[in-house]
C-alpha cells in the first residue's frame, strides 16, 4: 500500500489518489468542501485538504489514515478526524486532511459552514476531471462572491453559532485580499461582545496571525473598527486619545502604538527601495534572525510586531506632570511589563514568547538611553545592555527603533534618524564581536574555580560578583588572557574584600 512518504507531499497528488481511494471503497462518497474548493477556483496552492462524508468520520478517517500512512486525530467534540501526514524531507510541516462526518442533506451541511467562499463541494472523484468546475455544489453563490472578491457570511446567526469565526473572517478577508459585505461587517459590531465565549488558544491563533501578515497595522485597525481588537486585549482601551507631549509629534497613544506595528514590520522587511528603511541596519544574519520561530510557532518578527503594540501600554495610567508641569509616564516600561506578564498567559502564549515581549516592553528606552548626545556608546554601556536585556537585545534595539519612528510620525528628520539607525549597527555591531564561549563551556577567561585556587577564597556571592566584573573587563578590553583576569581579580579583592554584586 502506497504511503505519503513515497513521493513528495502536494496536495494534488494526494487528492487523486485519495479520489482513487474512495473510488475503491465504494459506498460512501467523498465531497471536497471549504478552503480546497475555493483555493481551486482562485488557482491558490491548497494548503490543506477538508473531506466532507455522511455518517460518522471515525471510521473514515481511521482508514484514510492508514492508507495514507498518517496519524488519525479525533477532534471532539465534533463529528470530524484529522489526519497528520508524516512531515516531508524538505522539513515542511505535516500536511493535514480534515475528515468531518454529516447528516441528512449535504447543501444543509454546506449552508451551515461560514462565509459563502467555503460552503462549496466538490465531488472528489471528479477532482481530476474536465468537469470539475461544472460539479461544484453552489448552494449560496460562493463562485459569484469569488469572482467578485467579497467575504461574505453564510447568515445572520453565523457568528451567534461561532464567535470565533468573527476573527477567522478578518483574517480571511486579509488573506485572500477580499473586502467584506456590509451585512457581514454589521453582523460582526452586533456580535463582536460575544467574542469573550471562545477559547484563548483559538482567539490566540487568529490574533497572531493577523500581526504575521504583512500590513499589519491596517489589520488591526480593521479589528478595532470592527469592536473586536480591545476585546482581544481590553487593556488598550485606555490609550484611545490619551494624549502625549510634544516629543511625539503626530499621534496619541493609540496610534503611536498602531503606527509602530507599522514600523517594527518595515524595519525588519529588509526594504531596500525606501530611503528611510534603507538606513536601518539589515544584512542576512538579521534577516535569518527575525525569520526564526520560536515559542508559539511564530517568528520572531510577529513577536516583535506583537511587543510593538503593547510596548506603551502602560502610559495612560502613568500619565501626570512632573515639577515643571511637563507630562511624564514615569514607570510606564516596568508597569507596562507587568502587563504584559499578566495578558499574553491569558491569551496562552508560551513561556518564552512572554518573557520576550516583557523584557522587550520593559526596556525599550534602553537602546536611547546608551549614548549621550553624538557620541557613540562605549563598549561598557554596550556591554551592560546585552547582559542585563539578555535575550530579547537585539528585539529591543528594532522595537526602539519603530518606537523612534513612530514618535515622530511624518515629521521624522532624516537626519535625526540616520544618527539613531547608525548607533543601533553599532550596538548590533558591537554585541556581534563578544567574546566566544570558553572549549570548557564557561564564559568569560575564568571560572569560579579558577577564582578560589587562586585568590584562596570560598565558594559564596563573592565569586559570583568577581566573575561578573572579570567579564565586563574582558568585554571592554581591560583583560585579554587567563593572567589579566587574575590580575585584576586580586587588585579588585585587595581594594574591596567583598566587591558590589
């Protein structure tokens, strides 16, 4: 029997051959329905592939998976079988086949799904065919909608049945570059307060893929003019006409936040026909950098887009005036973490992805803060920066500089920027040339260890706090070898027995 490993993964191949595989079967027919059908008439790649058969799909797709060599994953408590192809050797995620069960009359199964783009079925074994087109099962003008490139619900009660499929529709519209029907946009204000009845993970999915996509910002303008983007994060809310000084020339709170989405995109797209962007310090290894995924499957530039959003959040409630009567927002980056620490979990983000937009969020005046007027940052502020921001560095120096961008608006000076853009290449720069990690594992030219032989001192804070200092020399160019280290160390003990940690 034939497995998906045999040949490369596509899904046209997969869907003759499992046309072949009912075919053989016999009995119960197979309807290609949802996003293949639409994918096909646009003449899209068909990412994944959802089966339509009456009854109930466990047995179904129990054999689909054997057949195919795949994983057969009942998603409850619906009546549907997922079927996980074994991941491909190019490394691709596994291909997914969607096996749902129906009863009673298959258009009633049409006209129940979402937007009319996705209530069309296709007989599978007409799938590689000449009359495939003409089979199509069109119960609500799904093709005229197609054609002329409208997103449009299936009814007035779609987003009651399914509050997520508000989000599903944003997201979808932007994907296929459709625009929405107004009766669909009114459907979703009216429904828009039912969106708290679905699942983190599910609002969480949706949510993140919209800030993947490129034009970002417009996305998420489209959810607020929608009632659906501060009920995704209700603590922006307050940022709406939270005004801020003269410093930021253009926007209040709100749009600072939006247009800096804008911004963390664009400095991180590698534009090179923008002479703004192109001052932006970019080469392959940050293009490599930001294309990485981690924690929830996103990369780091969707993270980054993400602590964009959030990164003055915590402005409208640190808003007052200092002695001069000027307006500060003193303590918003740390009150701003914290609220970071506490939403991204609700949303079920990782771990990792948390602790990444927090420590961006909390130090995001940082990369600002390392020079003094002209000058470039010395080697020891450069130094402290990487040590005390750690892994969300280079994050935080884009983040500062979409943050710069976005304070200033239309009334950037070129000038201005490219001084910023070319303190950043060199923090980056900088940062880049640190000392590499010992053969032994240990970082910097000496460990505890070392430390204790030589100076004849016990194990405690002590060692902890010398090390640290042995680094920053090193880093600086104080200490070169094994022998400065010690050198240092002992000058650094006879000065102070028990040095600041």
């Amino acid at each position: 029997m034939p497995t998906a490993n045999d040949n490369k993964v596509d899904a046209a191949s997969l869907l003759t051959r499992l046309a072949g595989f009912f075919a053989a079967r016999g009995g119960n027919a197979a309807w290609l329905v949802g996003g293949a059908v639409r994918d096909a008439i646009l003449g899209r790649e068909i990412r994944d592939i959802d089966l339509a058969v009456a009854g109930d799909a466990g047995p179904v797709g129990r054999a689909v998976a054997d057949y195919l060599g795949g994983t057969p994953v009942p998603l409850e408590p619906w009546n549907i079988v997922r079927v996980a192809l074994p991941t491909g050797c190019d490394g691709a995620p596994p291909f997914l086949i969607d096996i749902s069960g129906y009863h009673g009359a298959f258009e009633d199964d049409l006209r129940a799904r979402d937007f009319t783009v996705d209530a069309m079925g296709l007989p599978l074994r007409c799938w590689d065919t000449d009359e495939r087109l003409d089979a199509i099962i069109d119960p609500l003008g799904g093709k005229a909608d197609l054609a002329r490139r409208i997103l449009r619900a299936t009814g007035d009660d779609v987003f009651r049945a399914d509050p997520g499929r508000m989000l599903r529709g944003v997201r979808l519209a932007n994907q296929l570059g459709f625009r929405m029907a107004a009766d669909t946009t009114r459907a979703i204000r009216r429904d828009a307060p039912l969106l708290e009845r679905v699942a983190a993970e599910r609002m969480r999915d949706e949510f993140m893929a919209l800030l993947a996509a490129d034009g970002a910002r417009v996305q998420l303008e489209i959810l607020d003019r929608l009632d659906l983007l501060c009920r995704v994060i209700p603590e922006l809310e307050a940022a709406r006409h939270c005004e801020q000084p003269r410093a930021h020339h253009y926007w209040d709170v709100w749009g600072h936040l939006l247009h800096c989405v804008e911004y963390a995109e664009a400095v991180t797209a590698g534009h090179r026909n923008n002479a703004i962007y192109t001052m932006a310090p970019w080469t392959a290894a940050e293009d490599a950098y930001f294309s990485e995924t981690i924690g929830d499957g996103h990369t780091r530039r969707t993270i980054l887009k993400l602590a964009a959003l959030l990164h003055d959040i915590a402005k409208p409630q640190t808003r007052a005036p200092d002695a001069q009567g000027r307006i500060r927002f003193l303590g918003h980056s740390e009150q701003g973490a914290d609220i970071v620490a506490e939403r991204l979990p609700a949303l079920r983000l990782s771990r990792r992805t948390v602790a990444l937009v927090s420590a961006m969020v909390r130090h995001h005046l940082r990369p600002s803060q390392l020079r003094h007027g002209r000058e470039m940052p010395s080697r020891r502020a450069i130094y402290r920066y990487y040590r005390d921001v750690g892994e969300a560095a280079v994050d935080t120096l884009y983040l500062a500089m979409a943050d710069f961008l976005a304070a200033r608006g239309p009334e950037l000076a070129p000038e201005r920027w490219g001084n910023y853009a070319r303190m950043v290449a060199a923090v980056l720069e900088t940062g880049a040339a640190a000392p590499p990690q010992r053969e032994d594992g240990a970082r910097g030219l000496v460990n505890g260890h070392d430390l204790m032989d030589a100076l004849q001192i016990p194990p405690g804070p002590q060692i902890g706090a010398l090390l640290e200092r042995l680094r920053e020399a090193e880093a600086v160019g104080e200490a070169a070898s094994r022998e400065d280290a010690l050198a240092l160390a002992r000058r650094l003990l006879a000065e102070s027995p028990e040095p600041a940690r």
